[in-house]
C-alpha cells in the first residue's frame, strides 16, 4: 500500500542527508552566521558535538515574528524564486538546515535584531516546539544542540569516537574560517580554546589556525583570467604534507570539493614536490555566480561548472604564477640583475683563480662525457658511475630521440664577464662532501648550500622539456592497425579533440559501434606508441586535463633522462664551472627543486647559525 509519510518521519530522512555527522550541523550553523552579516562567531563543542554544540554569532538576528518560521522545512530569506537560482552568492539557500538539526536533537536558541527590545527564545524538541519565551541578550543569535541523534539511534551508533569527531568539527571551522577571513572565528572543544582568528586578511587566519611556521610559508596567489579571479595562499613546497588533507578550494568563498581544481594545483606542484607529498594551499576562485551551479549536493559540497577546463587551466595558471617568485622568497634570494661595481672590477682586473683544492685521497674514476669540450680550463668531471652515464650517453635510442645534448655540458665562465644574476654578491668557500658547494654572501648575512646533482638536473630537465615542446610531432604508421573500444563519453571527447590528437602523430578511422581504428601513432623517445598510450591520453582528456604534446605525459621519463645526464654525486668541478653551475641554476624557471621534488639549494642565515651555538636565544 503507497501512503504519506507522516512530518516527524520525512523530517529525519531529510535530516539525514543533510546532517551526517556533528560536523555537518556546524557547518550547516555557522554558514548561517556569516550570511547573516555576523564579524564574530564563537563555535563550542562537547564530547566531539554529541552532547553540546553552541554557535554564537553578533549577526542581523531573526525577527521575533519569523523565528519559529525559520525551523519549517524550505523557510529561507535568501531565495525568492527559480530565476534566484542561477545567481546565488549567499552560503545557505535551500532553508533545510534549521529544521533538519532540530529534527534529530534538543535545540534552543536566543535570537535578537538591532531594533526589538528583547530577545526571543525557542526550545525545541525532535522538531516540536516546546518553549517560545522573551530572554535577554545581544544583537545576534546563539543555537544550542544538544543530544544530537538522541532519536535516532542508528544514526548515532555509526559515528566515530568523540575525539575523531571533534576532529572533524576542527576541521569544519577551519574551512569557514578561511572561507571569510574577514570575520574572527573562535572555536572551543572541551572548554579549552583550539583557535581563534581576529577578522582580518587570509594570512592572518593562516598564523592563527596553520601557525607561525606554516604561515611564513605561505605565497600570495592574486590571478585574473576574463571574468574569473584566483586569490588566496599557496605553500612552498617545503610546506608539503603526506595528504590531500591541506588543500582548501573556494568558490564565490564557498568551500568545495572538485578534482579538477585539485588535479590542476598538483599539476602546478609536478616538478616541485617529491612522490607521495602534497601541496598546501587555500584558493578562492571567485566567477560569475551564473557559471556555477552549487545546486547539486546535499550539503553543498560539491558544484558543476560551464566549463571544467576552465577551471583547471585557470587553477594551474593561478599557481604556477604564484610558484615562479615564490622560490625566490623562500631563500632570500636577490634576483636583481645589476652587479655591483666593485664585483665588475674584480672581475676585469683580477687574475683568474686556480681550482679548488681537492682532497689526495679522493681519487675517482676520470671521465669526460662525449658531449665534454676538450678545451676546458677546469678539471675534469667525474664520478663514480662514468661507465654507466657513458652507456647512456652512446645509447643509440636516446641519442636519436633527443635534441642535441650539448647543452648540458658546463662552461666555463670568462672571469672578465660581469655577474649577471644569482645570490647577490657571493664567494665560494668550497666543495663539501664531494656534493655540496658552500657559497657566502658576501654581505654576511646568510650562505647556501647547493647541491651539483640536483641543481644540474633542473637545468637539463627544463631545456630537455623546452627543446621536446618545439620539436613537431612524428608519426609512425602502424603495420596493423590497432582497434579500440570507446565509451560514449571518450568518444566524444575524442570528436571534441580530433585536432590535438592529428597533431600530436595519431592517425584515426571510425570503426563500427564505438570502435576505433589506430592507424598512426606518435613516435616518441625512438620508440612508437600503442593503444594503450593512445587511451591514457584520453583518460587525462577526459578529466579535462590539459595535454600540448605527446611529451606531456611523459614528464617522468624526460626526468630521468636528466637525472642520468647531470653531474653526480662526488663529481669534481672547479670553481668556474660550479659557477656557471649556480648561475645557470637560478636562471631556470623552478630553481629550487629537480624534477623530482628535491630541494637543489637551501639556505643558513646568520640567525640560524647564531641560534645553533647559543649565541642568540
């Protein structure tokens, strides 16, 4: 027999899809709070939101005539017809949070506007009103639940312990607060103060809830493409972490979750980070509100786009942009190109200096790579691995893959010539453990260690990916051509990038059904493609990732290329090289970590070290 559901019982089932856990309810309270106008919001919590949850906010109020109106299902003042779908700005629209909480808990709050006399209470009971009073209080409202899911027991028994619990109610407070940096948001656990943010910029927000340490790590990020603009922070990557758990997105200052946003901020971060970190940021992309639909989550977690590509384009653009002189910040380096007059008659008066001195007992292996000019001043690089790097440098795949690699080689630099970029004034104090230089500013305020492996690989890898992005596609004809099925959606994509794919050497036929003919694919490191090739590229189309050349998506292998081909470890250079080395180094455009995500210089002040012999406290 199909019946009416009775209120009570359709009350907890939408209930459930919006209050999944105590998270939920301060997310759904506070998001209230901010459209309500409000520039303070306490949040206090007990035994992780089970037993006490109090949002406490200096907002407009709710009139004493629409108070109880407010816990109906669907009452909201923020949304009057279809047409104001299509441009919401405010957090809250649908008018489910108020009766969906008080549904499932004992609930009581204390509400005043600006112009009444007196506060209004309500207490209300698993949605039935059992107190309506006047009270005294401030402008602003206060909402206490309590016994969440004290009627429904099933809900209650599938939560977690109130410590993860309260963890995730951190956390929930957290993106609010870095979603209006503006308002100061303090939020207590157990009776003990977690944070507590003042109103302000993003930064702020970041030293009060991230600290001191992580918020000194972080870079401004101010973008604009056509109608839409990225601000907020992003991390060095010595801010990284071990999760995806630190990434903040924003919409129109609306936090959501979008794997097209995440995927292009890791995009950005490729080369930057070692394997299995992941970037910090809080980004806030705001767009034209009839481009977006936040419409499609039950908790509004979640929005759909015109157009993802956008999105990701726009998200990679905004951090990479950011990324470019952030590097520069996290050491302290000066990158005027201006040398000093006195660093410029040294330079055309001095004699040349002899190479640096190196140890009798270190005595590697001599070899000098083909790609080595027998007229260098220097002595010769080497290390302990010459027969391998030379098997790959001969290799006849890679050499016949790959642009001239003569590049890679290190000259040596005139000493007449001025210093065009780098540290400032510097001198090299000498070679450490047969990898790192040691250089000193030589206004003694800070030297650097740089690491010859990882600072040459950089240079490679970034050449090697310029010299493969100019270079024209070839095409290798198949001897069979290879069939492959496709989904409705690859299909279509492959329709909506036929161009891309002709460019980048693939040669197509439609087959029957949704079957597809290679004819033709690129021909890569000496080397053709396959159809299993063919369908990553397709993959990586279909999440709208943005792919230029076949050599895109093989961003590890051209790393390795480099990796082999830079100096290594216990290499020996003389002090013109290394020069040239550093120099070349800092011109890159990421020159401060290798393709895999090392760091290639790091940096002591003269704090640093003062601090290390107690000189300073």
């Amino acid at each position: 027999m199909i019946r009416l559901l009775d209120e009570s019982l359709i009350n907890k089932i939408a209930a459930g899809e919006v209050v999944e856990r105590p998270a939920s309810v301060v997310k759904e309270l506070c998001e209230n709070s901010l459209d309500a106008g409000a520039r303070n919001i306490t949040v206090e919590i007990a035994d992780g939101g089970l037993e006490l949850i109090r949002v406490t906010d200096d907002g407009c109020g709710i009139p004493a005539g629409e108070a109880e109106t407010a816990f109906m299902r669907h009452a909201t003042s923020k949304l009057h017809d279809a047409e104001g779908l299509n441009a919401i700005m405010t957090l809250g629209f649908r008018g489910e949070a108020l009766s969906s909480v008080a549904a499932v808990s004992i609930t009581e709050i204390i509400t005043k506007t600006a112009d009444a006399e007196t506060a209004v209470k309500l207490c209300i009971k698993g949605g039935l009103l059992t107190e309506k009073s006047e009270a005294a209080g401030p402008t602003g409202t206060a909402i206490t639940v309590r016994d969440l899911f004290y009627n429904t027991p099933a809900r209650r028994k599938f939560l977690k312990k109130p410590g993860t619990e309260g963890g995730y109610v951190a956390d929930a407070v957290t993106k609010l607060a870095f979603s209006r940096p503006d308002a100061a948001v303090t939020f207590i656990n157990n009776g003990s103060e977690v944070f507590s943010t003042k109103g302000g910029d993003l930064k702020t927000a970041a030293l009060a809830i991230l600290g001191r340490d992580a918020a000194s790590k972080l870079i401004a990020v101010n973008y604009q493409r056509g109608l839409i603009t990225v601000t907020g922070l992003t991390g060095k990557p010595e801010l990284s972490r071990g999760n995806r758990g630190h990434g903040f997105f924003y919409i129109n200052n609306r936090y959501i979750r979008n794997p097209i946003a995440q995927s292009a901020v890791e995009a950005a971060y490729k080369t930057r980070l070692m394997t299995g970190r992941f970037p910090v940021y809080i980004l806030n992309q705001e767009i034209p509100p009839e481009l977006v639909d936040v419409n499609v989550h039950p908790a509004k977690l979640e929005a759909r786009f015109s157009r993802d590509v956008d999105v990701y384009r726009i998200m990679l653009g905004a951090v990479d942009s950011a990324l470019k002189p952030g590097f520069a910040a996290s050491v302290n380096i000066d990158f005027g190109r201006k040398a000093h007059k006195e660093t410029q008659r040294k330079a055309q008066t001095e004699p040349p200096s002899e190479p640096l001195i190196v140890r009798e007992t270190y005595k590697p292996p001599e070899f000098i790579p083909d790609f080595a000019k027998a007229d260098d001043t220097g002595p010769p690089m080497t290390h302990p691995y010459a027969a391998e790097t030379a098997a790959a440098y001969n290799n006849d795949t890679i050499k016949s893959s790959l642009p001239d690699l003569t590049y890679i080689y290190i000259p040596p630099v005139p000493l007449e010539a001025p210093v065009k970029q780098g540290i400032g004034e510097y001198r090299i104090i000498g070679q450490l453990l047969g990898t790192y230089w040691l250089i000193e500013r030589m206004d003694g305020e800070s030297c650097y260690l740089l690491d010859q492996h990882a600072a040459h690989e950089r240079v490679i890898f970034e050449e090697l990916n310029a010299s493969l992005a100019q270079k024209g596609a070839v095409s290798q004809r198949m001897v069979e051509p290879v069939a492959v099925k496709l989904t409705s959606r690859e299909k279509q994509t492959v329709a909506d990038n036929m161009q891309l794919l002709v460019n980048m050497g693939f040669e197509l036929e439609d087959m029957y059904d949704d079957n597809l003919a290679i004819r033709a694919v690129p021909y890569i490191f000496d080397s053709p493609a396959d159809g299993g090739f063919f369908m990553e590229i397709i993959d990586k189309l279909c999440d709208e990732q943005e792919i230029g050349s076949p050599y895109d998506t093989r961003l590890d292998a051209v790393s390795r290329m480099a990796c082999r081909a830079a100096v290594k470890a216990n290499d020996r250079l003389s002090e013109r090289e290394a020069r040239a080395l550093i120099e070349r180094a800092l011109e890159s455009e990421n020159p401060f970590t290798c393709p895999h995500g090392r760091p290639v210089i790091v940096e002591l002040t003269r704090r640093d070290i003062e601090k290390m012999f107690k000189r300073i406290v």
